[in-house]
C-alpha cells in the first residue's frame, strides 16, 4: 500500500515540469498530424502557449524537437511554421517502417515480458470508444503508442529509436492529405492491431511479422485512390 511519501511523489511527477513539457510537445504533434495545424501554417508561440495551456519555455522546447523530426521549420527573422507536406519523404519512411517494424514485430514475439506485452493492449483499451466518436487526435494518440510499445517490446533500442519520426511522417500523410480513414476503416485497423498484439502474445514470431505488415497497409496504393479522388 502506498505511503505519503508515495503519494505525494506520484502528484509531483505529475505536474513536473518535464511532463507538462512532454505533453506540450505530444499535443502540438498530434494537432499536426491530423492538421488542426496545418501544413505552413505559422505557428506564434505566444499564441500557442495560450491555446496549449503552457509557457513560452514549454512551447520552445517542443518546437525545438518538432523541427529536429521535419515537422515544423524553423527560420531566423521569420518564425516558425509547419512543415510543407513531403509525398516522396512519406513514401520513403513508410519503406522504412516496413523494414524496421516487421523486425521489431517478430523481436517484441521472441522476447516480450509480459508486463510488455500489457502495455501494448493497454493501448488500444480506448480503442472503439475512439473509432464510435471518429475523434482523430485519439486515434493518432493510440496508433503512435501502439508501435512504440511493440518496439519498446522489441528489446533493440537503436531499432526502437527510429520507430518514432518514421511513424509521425506516414502518420500526417495518411491522416491529413487522405483525410483520414472512414469509420468502418478505422475498426479493422484496430482489430489489425489486436491481431498483431494476440501474434506477440502468442510468441508466434512469423505471425507477428505478418500482422505487422497488414497493420502498416499499402501506402502506395491508398495514395494511388486518394490522387484518383478516393
């Protein structure tokens, strides 16, 4: 059973400093893959800290990582604005992301603990609640959390550390150029990632990997119907 001293420090970190920062920079991101932010926008950080809720300090450090990944550009005498969409750079990491998270899949089987293999369920709890009230920011959230789980799972951190800005380029392509996925798209995507995650479970290795490539889809050819006027 929890102490004071427990609880009081479970209070602490909650409102910490570096937390409210990482959540200024997760809330910026997600509002930039669904494209409430949209692509050159400019982004005032005045303004920003007033609509997030944070300090100045908070929203520069966020920025700082946003422009670290391509997502915002940062230039001097003019500002801060968000990133143009890149169709060739989204296309590359989503090549990318096939390589490295069908590895990370079939690695997360082999070796997840199962304390692991929770937390990857633990983020698709929320899942249809999400789908039934097509709230995007929820479900880029969720979908982010997902992968980084499985590569968390993974046990290699150099694999795990590239996961993350290749999931938030293919992400913002498919979200805000594709408009986003219909509601009967958005529940077969998620019970794809439920497959995936019983295949980890499992300890099925092969499976693992194939569940994997049915969650990532086919960018190629969803971009294909999107430019056809899908």
């Amino acid at each position: 059973m929890a102490g004071p001293r427990d609880t009081d420090a479970g209070r602490l970190d909650e409102w910490s400093p570096r937390l409210l920062k990482s959540r200024l920079y997760q809330r910026l991101l997600v509002d930039i893959i669904i494209g409430a932010l949209a692509p050159g926008e400019q982004l005032d950080e005045n303004a920003l800290a007033k609509r997030y809720g944070g300090g100045l300090a908070g929203i520069r450090e966020a920025l700082a990582r946003l422009a670290l990944e391509g997502l915002v550009v940062r230039r001097a005498r003019v500002g801060t604005s968000v990133a143009p969409l890149d169709l060739m750079g989204a296309r590359e990491a989503f090549e990318a992301r096939c390589l490295i998270e069908v590895q990370c899949a079939g690695l997360a089987a082999a070796h997840a603990s199962e304390a692991q293999i929770a937390a990857i369920r633990a983020t698709l709890a929320d899942g249809e609640q999400a789908v039934a009230d097509n709230d995007s920011a929820a479900l880029a959230a969720m979908d982010e959390a997902f992968h980084v789980a499985v590569a968390a799972a993974s046990g290699n951190r150099a694999l795990a550390k590239m996961v993350v800005p290749l999931h938030h380029q293919t992400a913002r392509y498919w979200l805000y150029a594709m408009k986003g996925p219909t509601n009967d798209d958005s529940y077969t995507a998620l019970n794809e990632h439920r497959a995936l995650a019983d295949a980890i479970a499992s300890r099925d290795v092969a499976r693992a990997r194939a569940e994997m490539l049915k969650v990532l889809g086919d960018f190629p050819a969803e971009m294909k119907r999107t430019l056809e006027g899908r």
